[in-house]
C-alpha cells in the first residue's frame, strides 16, 4: 500500500480527521505528511490535525467532537439545537474547562445538565433543555434580546421541559430568583 493510501485510511479510520499522533502510530512520518499537505493531498485544519483535501467536507460537528473533544454545545447553539431560537448562529457556542474559555464554566458544575444527542449525524455532548435555560439567565448580557425572549417562550411551550431540574439547576447555577420569576410569567400567563 503506498504513503497516500495509508494516509487516507488513517483518516478514513479516525471519522475524517486524523492527529499527527495517529500518523506515527500507523508508522507514517512527519515529513511524509508535511509532504501530502504541500502536494494537495492534504489540508491542515490546525497544528497537528489533517484531513483529506479531497474530501473536505468534514462538517463542522465532526470538527467540534475531533478538535474540541471535551466541549460541550451550550447556550446559543444549544437553544438553536432544541428548536429554542429559529437564528442559527454563526458561531459554536461552546463550554470548555478554564484553560480554553469561551465560556469559562466553574468545575464543579460543568457536567451539571450534561447529555449528549445527534447534529447532524455526529454525537456531540450537549447541555440538557434545563442548562441551556439558567445558561441563558447566566450569561444573559451576552445574549441577543430576541434570541432570549424566544429561548424562554419556546421552552416554556415545550412538552419535554422538566421544571424540577429547572428549579435544582437555577439554585446551583444561582440563578433560582430570575429564573422563577420569568418562569412563573410565561407559564402561568
């Protein structure tokens, strides 16, 4: 099997996107990579991770789970992935521990409301419809009006809320007092 040939089942293997770390594993080398990439063979899509050019149509999922594995879709994404807000947001919104921070969220309540589900055929961790509701009370002077009055409407119409985790996560997100008295607003009309 020749260099191109080992290097595109390397990526096929690895879900499109292959770390240099996977290359060497297979016993490819460095200079045999930098050589596929300067040839068109393949893209950087950071340092120390490729893909194929020829199929570069990995989705930006798959981008998130390979190079943010730890990440979890929060707040604007997340309302978007519940149906939430009909704005699709031109950038991830995305929960990272504190080395990273688009959004720093403290450690002992990162995994608070942590599930996973589908975009887009890529299983991505995600902060259940409860987080997303107390994120957005949280970082409410980042979010857009609209996109916020929308969020809360839709959730409260939403038949799979579960306003027992509301209320547990908006008193450890501290957020309990905003959270019950917009809630008891747009529920009880």
């Amino acid at each position: 099997m020749d260099i191109r040939e080992q290097v595109k089942q390397v990526i096929i293997n690895k879900g499109g996107i292959a770390k240099s770390a996977d290359f060497v594993a297979a016993g490819i080398r460095a200079a045999d990579v930098v050589n596929l990439c300067n040839a068109g063979f393949l893209n950087r899509v950071r340092h120390g991770y490729y893909e194929l050019a020829e199929k570069s149509a990995v989705s930006e999922e798959q981008l998130l789970a390979t190079l943010v594995p730890k990440g979890i879709v929060c707040v604007e994404s997340a309302l978007f992935h519940y149906g939430y807000s009909d704005f699709a947001p031109r950038k991830w919104s995305i929960a990272i521990p504190l080395a990273l921070q688009p959004y720093y969220v403290q450690a002992e309540l990162y995994d608070l409301g942590k599930t996973t589900d589908d975009f887009d055929g890529v299983t991505l961790p995600v902060y259940d419809r409860e987080r997303t509701i107390c994120d957005c009370f949280k970082y409410r002077s980042k979010l857009d009006n609209e996109i916020f009055n929308k969020g809360l409407n839709a959730y409260a119409n939403d038949t799979k809320k579960n306003l027992n985790n509301l209320s547990a996560y908006a008193k450890k997100l501290r957020v309990y007092k905003k959270v019950t008295e917009l809630m008891e607003v747009l529920l009880n009309g």
